[in-house]
C-alpha cells in the first residue's frame, strides 16, 4: 500500500474514532498486539490503523509511546516503558510490578516515523480536550500538510467550541492556499480566513501561494498581503512602545534614587550603580539561604529580598556618606573621583566574594511566561517590573510630601543656609538623603535581577542612562525623573528599528545635550533662591 494512501487511510480512521460508538474490538486489537509483535514495519503500521480504527482506550498512549521508542514487545506481551522508568500494559494501562522478560523495543523507519506522526495528528485533533485540539489545529496550521485535510475537516463538522474551531478553519484555509488541485472558490475563502488571522504565520502562508495561481487568486493574494503587512507595522510599534514602557520603568528605578540624592546634596554619585548591584547580589543571597534552609519559601524570596536589599544598600550609602563625601561638599570634581573610586572597590569587594561569573537569580511562578494582547507580545516580569517601579515611585512621592523627613529634603534643596538657620540639621538629612537615594537603587538591583545578568558590572550599564534622565527630567524633581525616563525609553526604542542599538543611543545623547543647551535645569526646574542664584 503506497505511503500517502496509508496516511489518508489512519487520519480517517482518527477522524472517525472519537465519535464512534463504544462497541466491542477485542478481536481486532489482539490482532493489532499480535502484528506489534511480529517485529514487521509493515505490520506495526497496520497495528497502528487497528488500534485507531478501534477506538481502542490505550491507542494514544501506545502510538506515543512508539514514536518515544518506549513501546516494548515481545513473547506476546506488550508493554509501555513510562517516562519515570516503570512500565505498564499496553493493553490495559495497569503498572506492572517490573519489565516482563523477552521485550524488546518495537523497531522504527521513515516510513513508519510518518505514519505514527500521522496517527498523533488525527489523535491530537479529536482529543476531549478543546485546548490540546486548538494546539493540535495551530500545528497543522503551521505544517500546512496537505494530507491532513480530511481530518481537519471532519473535526471541524464535529467542533463545539469556539477557540478550538477557528483553530481548524484556520488549518483548513493553510493547506487550501498550499493545495495546488483546491476548488479557486475554496482557495479564495482560505485567503479571507488568513487575512483575518492577519499574523506573520498567514502572511508567510499567504505568500506561499505557487507561482501558477490564476490572476483572480493573485489579485486577493495581493490585496490579504498588503492589509496584513498595514496591520504588523501598527502592531510592530505598539510593540515598541511597549519595550520603551518597560525600559523607562527600568530606567526610572535606576535614576530615582540618583535624583534624590543628586538633587539635595549636589553630589555626582558615581558608585550609585553598585548600589544597584549590591541590591542583585542581596537578592541572590536571600535566594540561596531560602532555597538551602526554607525552600517552602521560594516564591516569596522576592518579597523577603526587598526590605533587605533597601537595608544594605541604605545602610552602604550612609557610610559613604558619613565617612568620605561629608568632607568633601563644595568640591564636585573631588567627590565625583571618590565615588568612583568607592565604586571600583565595591565591585572588586563583589567579585572577590562572588566570583567575576554571572549569578542566578530565580523568577517566582506569577513573574514567569508571557502572554498575548491581540498583537503585542507580554512578558510577565517586565508588566511586573513596571508596576513595581509605578509604587516606587508613589512611595517615594508620598515621604517626600506628606513625612517631615520629606519638608526637610525640600528645604534643604531649596535653601540650604536657610534651613540650617531654621535648626533643620543639615548634616542628618545629607546622610538619611544619602541613605534613602541608596536604598531605592538597592531595590532597582531586586527588580534587575529578574531581567538582566547578576554581575559585578551591572550598576555600570545603567549609571550613564541614569545621569542622562536625571539631566534632562531636572535635578531633584521626581516627576521631572518620570518624564524624563519614559521618554528616553520611548525614544531609545523607537529608534532602534531605524538606527540600530548604538546608533540610536548616540542620536538620543545629541538630543538631549542640544536640549541642556537650551534649558540647563532640565525639562522641570526646581525653584528656590538657592537653586535660582
């Protein structure tokens, strides 16, 4: 029997099985074992088309199982080897206490590869389940294999649910378009059913179309093409404005903290990305000792690793601020070479301790996966990262105004002489300042961690961006930080498509030292006579 007409043969047989009356085959299926241990490709392939043909309860598992190599025969018996190592009969599903003697496993070849493929297709089609047919439909839609057709098309006269038969048509209307000898009316219909679809699956599907088509065929190839391609550009920059949403959020954890501390003391803090860092490596920390000692934990180590990474790199800055940049206010270029001299020892200090490899750090289950919205691709840990950076920012806004710690940074960022005089003491809020600026990179490190490699160089990617937006959005203002981080991002983004990467970066440092050039304090300029003098 040549090879397709066998095909065709076991996908009817599958289209047909699912809906069969439960009636009694016992012959037919010792028939289909006794040929599984005959050791014939031939007779396996038959074996297959009776255990389909059946309707037989274990027919899924042991077609498996054979395309697995997991199927053994032999003496008669047949046995399926499970995943773990056991085994169970084929004929039953029932464990076995241990591998019956004389199997071996049920021998493969092309021929025989396909018709098993074949026999899991039509099985995966008609599975109880709608999710696992939409799958199984996605699949054929994908391979677009012409001998599937009859199949397809008896499910879909069978199909209740909805996801699951738009799925179908969809797989219908692929190997339609791909079938040369197709009815044009039919053809026509497949290429409505694609545009709808409206992906980059159907315009590949689409453009598959033979070069022979007739011109009423190529003219509605052509009009499906260009209404699909209108439809992924609009999709393609949501996409982008997406990303730049998500580097903004990014970018605005990594800078907010900078403008605090930027913006009260007037220190160019460049050890403000090891902050960033020691906020990974805290959350690295709380990770291994959770999974070493508490592994019922695990999900919650974000949660636990937040307030200490805020701790350790809080309690950091304060140091650095009590014992080096106290003595050097008044003296910008004296202070920019300490920090950078405090941010070299930090790394060396991590990478003596840690090693100069990446670490892992693990994603709880709600941060893991993505999803779709119509066109756009969602990751979890970026919609979480942005929500994340969202309270940051609330919070911070919140201590700012409504905490007197908050009316004292203000006065002290307005009028420093002047809130001295009125007994705020200026030394005390330079280091909380310090330290609050410090411990919000700390949690920018936590969310990092989750996107970007944990290293010793990771404060260096982000500690230029961070100057750019604090810069540009205006020194001290949070708001200003806001804007000016989405905007970057944004930008950077919708660049980069045109540009490229590097390119796109050098465009956005023009713009923005142009932009400097016109308003020095940045897009929202703090007031006060001390900044205004």
């Amino acid at each position: 029997m040549p090879l397709l007409d066998r095909l065709l043969r076991i996908l009817l047989l599958a289209a047909t099985m699912a809906f069969a009356p439960a009636t009694s085959h016992s012959q037919s299926a010792d028939e289909a074992f006794s040929r599984l241990n005959a050791d014939s490709f031939s007779d396996t392939a038959r074996a297959v088309e009776i255990l389909i043909a059946t309707a037989h309860p274990q027919a899924a598992p042991i077609i498996e199982a054979l395309a697995q190599s997991r199927l053994l025969a032999g003496g008669g018996s047949v046995a399926i080897r499970t995943p773990a190592g056991g085994f169970i009969d084929a004929r039953t599903g029932q464990a076995l206490p241990a591998e019956p003697p004389g199997l071996s496993p049920v021998r493969l070849n092309n021929n025989l590869r396909r018709v098993v493929q074949a026999a899991l297709g039509g099985l995966g089609l008609l599975n109880p389940d709608p999710q696992l047919r939409a799958r199984a439909a996605e699949a054929v839609f994908k391979s677009r294999d012409v001998s599937l057709l009859p199949v397809v098309e008896s499910a879909i006269a069978k199909e209740t649910d909805g996801r699951a038969r738009a799925a179908l048509r969809q797989a219908q209307a692929a190997i339609l378009v791909a079938k040369a000898d197709a009815p044009p009316f039919d053809r026509l219909a497949a290429m409505d059913v694609l545009r709808e679809r409206g992906d980059q699956e159907a315009l590949a599907t689409l453009r598959s179309l033979p070069g022979d088509a007739s011109p009423a065929l190529k003219e509605a190839q052509s009009r499906a093409i260009t209404e699909i391609e209108g439809k992924l550009a609009l999709w393609r920059a949501g996409q982008n404005l997406w990303y730049g949403l998500s580097l903004g959020s990014v970018l605005l954890l990594a800078a907010i903290g900078l403008a605090i501390t930027f913006g009260v003391m007037g220190v160019i803090n460049m050890a403000h990305g090891e902050m960033v860092m020691l906020g990974a490596y805290t959350t690295f920390i709380v990770q291994e000792i959770i999974r070493s000692s508490f592994p019922g934990l695990l999900e919650w180590s974000l949660a636990i690793a937040l307030p200490a990474a805020f701790l350790v790199a809080g309690l950091v800055g304060i140091a650095i601020e009590r014992g080096v940049i106290r003595f050097l206010y008044g003296r910008p270029l004296e202070t920019l070479l300490a920090t950078w001299g405090i941010s070299l020892i930090l790394q060396q200090a991590v990478r003596t301790a840690f090693g100069p490899t990446n670490r892992e750090v693990g994603a709880p289950a709600f941060m893991s996966g993505a999803f779709e919205l119509g066109g756009l691709a969602i990751t979890w840990n970026r919609l979480w990262i942005i929500v994340f950076a969202a309270l940051v920012f609330g919070a911070l806004l919140a201590i700012l105004r409504l905490t007197p710690i908050g009316l004292q940074m203000r006065a002290v960022t307005q009028n420093r002489r002047m809130a001295s005089a009125m007994g705020i003491r200026t030394g005390r809020v330079d280091a909380l300042t310090f330290g609050l600026g410090s411990g919000v990179a700390g949690l920018a490190g936590v969310a990092l961690s989750q996107i970007d490699n944990v290293s010793p160089n990771l404060g260096q990617s982000y500690i230029i961006d961070s100057f750019m937006v604090v810069v540009f959005g205006g020194v001290g203002n949070l708001w200003g930080t806001l804007v000016g981080a989405m905007t970057l991002g944004i930008a950077n983004k919708l660049l980069e498509p045109y540009a490229g990467a590097v390119l796109g970066k050098i465009a956005l440092l023009v713009l923005i030292i142009l932009f400097i050039q016109k308003r020095p304090r940045g897009l929202f300029a703090l007031k006060g006579r001390a900044v205004e003098a």
